[in-house]
C-alpha cells in the first residue's frame, strides 16, 4: 500500500504522479525524481487554487521557482518546508537535464519524502 493514498478521496488529483514516484524510487530513481518534480507542480498549483491568501492567477506562471518564492507563499508555508520543495524541484531538474547515473534511490527517497511531507 502506498503511503499517498490519503490523497484519493479528496485530492485524487495529485494521486496519480505522486503514486509513479513513490512505486519508481529504488528501480528508476530518476523517473521518480521526475514525478516527484511534477507531482510538486501540480501540488503547488492546487494550493495557489485553493488557499484564499494566495492569487490564484498565478497558476499558469510556467515557472515552479516563481510560484515557490512568491512572498504571499512563503508567509504562509515554512521555511523548512520551502528548502524541501526546492529540493524536490532540484532533483527532479537533475533527472531531466542532467545525467542518467546523478539519480540515486536515496535522492529519490528524499525527494519522495519531501513530497509527502508537502502533500500531508
């Protein structure tokens, strides 16, 4: 059983790509990686969505890094959160732009937890 499965009645929406990173951390960590990264995105943008404090026009700024560093996201979400999200989207730009064998299963695990973390 997944551990994301809490997202399946009320934010199913996120379920999908954040159940292929989880089930891809240990054989293909950079496919992972790369789910993690838009399993954020998505996670982001529902909360820029939802979350009255937030302008939810900014939802089709194409750029994740604009809407982490937002000032009206980072009042409402922690530091120590904000560090691990841009981890998340680091990792997953590694898996994407970088190369194959920078990937490991323990980036991919943290990245995953990272994700978790965000999402709970």
């Amino acid at each position: 059983m997944s551990n994301f499965y809490f997202l399946q009645n009320e934010f199913s929406v996120l379920l999908q790509d954040s159940l292929k990173s989880e089930s891809n951390i240990m054989n293909e960590p950079e496919i992972s990686a790369i789910y993690s990264r838009k399993s954020l995105e998505n996670s982001v943008k529902f909360v820029y969505k939802l979350d009255e404090d937030l302008d939810a026009s900014l939802v089709s700024e194409p750029k994740i890094i604009t809407l982490l560093n937002h000032r009206d996201f980072t009042d409402i979400v922690p530091r120590e959160i904000i560090d691990e999200l841009h981890l998340i989207r680091k990792v997953g730009n590694k898996a994407v732009h970088g190369s194959y064998k920078e990937i490991n299963s323990k980036d991919a695990l943290y990245a995953n937890q990272c994700l978790y973390k965000f999402q709970r």
